[in-house]
C-alpha cells in the first residue's frame, strides 16, 4: 500500500539544536551523496534498466548497486569513472541533467488557426496526357479527403 501522502514536518528544540551543530561540510557532503543518488537513479530509469542490468553493465552486484542508491555510499573517483564509462558520459554529467535529458513536465502551446484558402496542384494522367499541367485547384480543405469551394485556375 503506498502512502501518497506528504510527510508532515516535525520540530522541536532538541532537532533545531541538532541541526544547528551540523558542519557546512558535512551538510554539503550528505546532499551530494544524495543529490548523486537520485541522479543515477533517474539514468539508469531513463535508460530503462533495472538494477540487475545497470549492475551487469559495471561489473558489480546488484547489492552494491542498491547501496549507490541509496544516498549513504562514498564514491571513489576510480568507482565513478567506471560509472560514467558504463553510461557513456563524462564524470561531470553524473552530477547535474544535460540538456538531451532534461524532464519537461508540461509544455503550453498556442497555435492561432486562421482561415486561410489554400492552393493544390492536382495532375491527374488525362492532363498529364493532354499537357495541361499548369491547373490549379484552391479552396478551402476538409476532412482530408476532398476540397470544398475549389476553382479552376489557369
């Protein structure tokens, strides 16, 4: 049963003071090894492995793998070019989306539609035969299948 609801945030004295004892270091290095967590975890879905078959493509067990994800593991650089060669990009990329693999959630289009008669040059074999090849029907187009209000041009 999944829990879709938001947890509901808690504070006291003693977590406020907590929090206030942490180093900035240590702060920073908990969110990279977070923030490289998730990251790796959105590629290796994006790609549509597993954890099984991410864990093929870099020679570990899927164990360790689930251990990369989940934001507690200190990657060594040798660990994280063998990661960035698997997936084919740079050590670099691991850290941040590049723009072929960026999510766009929504996008809002507005197409003006104006009514605006259009022009169809139909050869059929009679006036191919016959030379006649400079007619030309306008009008307006329907349903995809037959022009309405069409004209002879000459």
């Amino acid at each position: 049963m999944k829990n879709d609801k938001p947890a509901r945030k808690y504070s006291s004295p003693l977590i406020k003071k907590i929090f206030s004892e942490i180093p900035p270091v240590l702060e920073l290095q908990v969110h990279t090894k977070m923030t490289l967590a998730a990251r790796l975890d959105d590629i290796i879905t994006a790609r549509g492995w597993g954890k099984s078959e991410f864990a093929e493509k870099v020679n570990k067990n899927p164990s360790e793998i689930s251990k990369w994800l989940s934001g507690t593991h200190n990657f060594t650089i040798d660990t994280l070019a063998e990661i960035a060669a698997a997936l084919n990009m740079s050590v670099a990329d691991l850290f941040g989306p590049t723009p072929e693999q960026q999510v766009i959630n929504k996008v809002h289009t507005v197409i003006p539609i104006k009514n605006v008669e259009q022009s169809v040059r139909y050869i059929t074999p009679v006036s191919a035969a016959a030379g006649n090849s400079s007619s030309y029907y306008t009008g307006s187009y329907h349903d995809g299948k037959h022009l309405s209000k069409a004209r002879i041009q000459k």
